[in-house]
C-alpha cells in the first residue's frame, strides 16, 4: 500500500509530517486539528500501528514517546464514553416507563452516538490507509451526530403530542424522514458549514415542537422545554464555533494545544446532550402517569 500524501510540513515534535486530508484548520500553527496533536492514538496509527494493535493502542505501549497532555486526553475521551455507557443507563427509570420503555432505549442510543462515533473518528483518524479511511471515518462520526438529532428528537416529540394520537404518528414519521434527507446532505456537504446547515431543518422541526409545547398546544413536563432550548442553543453555539474557528482566528498559534474550537465543540456537545438526558428522563416519567382530559 502506498503511504498517505503528505504536505510540505514537518513536525519536530511529533517526528513526521502532515498529510494533506488533515491540513483542514488554517489559524492553528500546524494548519491541523486538535485531535492530531492532542490525540497518542492517531499520532501512533500514523506511525505505523495497524487494526490488530488496538489493544497496545488502548494502553499506549508503543516504541514512541507520547506527552503527558496526550495522555491526559486521550483519559478524559475514555473517561467521557465510560461515563455515558455506564451511567446514562442506571439514570433511565426503567420500571416506571411502561410501555413507553422503548423510548428509553431509543434515547440512550441517540446520547451515545456522538461520544461513540467521536472516539473512533479520533481513534482512527490517522491511520496509514490515509484519505479513503479518513473519509469513511468522518462519515461514522457524522452518523453520529444524526443519529443524536433524529432519535433524540422522538422522545421529545413524543410526550408532547402525548394527548393529541392522531397527530403524534404523523409528525414521528415526518421528522423521521426529514431527518434522513438531512443526514444525507449532512454525509455528502463538502465543507463543515454545509454540514452545519443540513442540520437546519430539523432544529426548525423542534423548535416548532418547542413553540407549540411554549404556547399550551403540546404538553410535556414542566421544566423540560428549558433543558431542550438549552440543547439546541449549545449545540448551535458549539457549530458556530467550530465553523468560525474561534478563538485560534484571533490568535494563530497560541491554542494549538489547549483552547481551540475543536475542543471547545466537543464540551458544548457534550453539555448538549446531558441537557437532552435531563429533559427526556422527566418527559418520559410524566408520560407513563399522566392521563389526558377526555375531550
């Protein structure tokens, strides 16, 4: 197998050089993502670790040296996908969700998506198969990120329409198929804002199920539309965040390492979707008790 094309940057630091399908932030030192020079895994793959070393890879027992802030993330990444596999699912009140039950699981899979498809996008995202690899990679981890908008949105959709039947079914499947046109502009957009915008139409399908829940026309449980207006407004905020790349536009350089909008992306998600969790769980409980006025 050929090795990947590499630009005409060397990194001294990291002892090899850059390839172009990650040369993709322009005011950060190296020109390449903070998962490159933070993340010991891809930096290890790019070296020459292959798919049937993962386990080394899990424990960094390689022939190179990885610094202590490599270390130090790649334990928080780990930290971050334990905690959601493990607690997320000790939090749902499975007794007491009845035949909504399902929606619980459809929730737990639409929080762990994201983390998922993050770590293995970060995980791999250097392998020596190069630029093929990175695109399917960075299709999974898109997958994610539709997977959190689309099946998150259900539960939601759901107890608000709670005492309206024949209106709940049709607007599931609708936002269900509007979900999958938006997540295939979302795989194929050429540029990160196109990604952020085939996400456009679904944050305006919720935030019509927000406004008819604001309004008296939905119902829900009181203090969940708060944590969902939350959600989406880190989500977005994390989106333009990345897109402009702040703060390393005002800076070129100074946040290689710590700071930049990449990591800045990845709390905002992640605080975006503990807000959808502390939503659902109350919704979802007031659902399997609440009997609607007979009309």
């Amino acid at each position: 197998m050929s090795p990947p094309c590499f630009c005409d940057t060397w990194r001294p630091d990291l002892g090899f050089g850059v390839p172009c399908f990650l040369w993709m932030l322009s005011h950060m030192a190296a020109g390449v993502t903070a998962a490159w020079e933070l993340d010991c895994l891809g930096s290890l793959l790019l070296a020459g670790v292959t798919w049937d070393r993962l386990l080394s890879l899990f424990t960094c027992k390689v022939g190179i040296t990885i610094s202590s802030t490599s270390r130090t993330i790649v334990s928080l990444l780990r930290l971050a996908l334990l905690g959601f596999l493990v607690l997320l699912p000790m939090t749902m009140p499975w007794g007491q969700l009845g035949k909504d039950g399902w929606l619980g699981g459809t929730h737990c899979v639409a929080c762990l998506a994201p983390p998922a498809g993050s770590v293995l996008y970060h995980l791999f995202m250097c392998h020596q198969g190069g630029s093929p690899v990175y695109t399917r990679l960075l299709a999974l981890d898109m997958c994610g990120v539709c997977l959190v908008n689309t099946l998150g949105a259900l539960p939601i959709i759901h107890c608000t329409l709670a005492c309206r039947p024949w209106l709940r079914p049709a607007a599931l499947v609708g936002y269900t198929m509007l979900s999958g046109v938006a997540g295939w502009r979302a795989l194929t957009a050429p540029s990160t804002s196109a990604r952020l915008r085939a996400f456009g139409w679904q944050a305006g399908a919720r935030l019509l199920v927000f406004g008819a829940r604001g309004v008296g026309l939905g119902s829900g449980a009181p203090g969940s539309l708060p944590c969902y207006l939350r959600m989406d407004a880190l989500a977005l905020l994390g989106g333009l965040v990345n897109v402009a790349r702040l703060p390393e536009r005002w800076g070129p350089g100074r946040f290689d390492y710590w700071g930049n909008s990449h990591q800045i992306m990845h709390l905002l998600s992640v605080g975006s979707i503990l807000q959808l969790h502390a939503g659902v769980v109350p919704d979802l409980l007031w659902a399997a008790h609440h009997a609607c006025p007979l009309d």
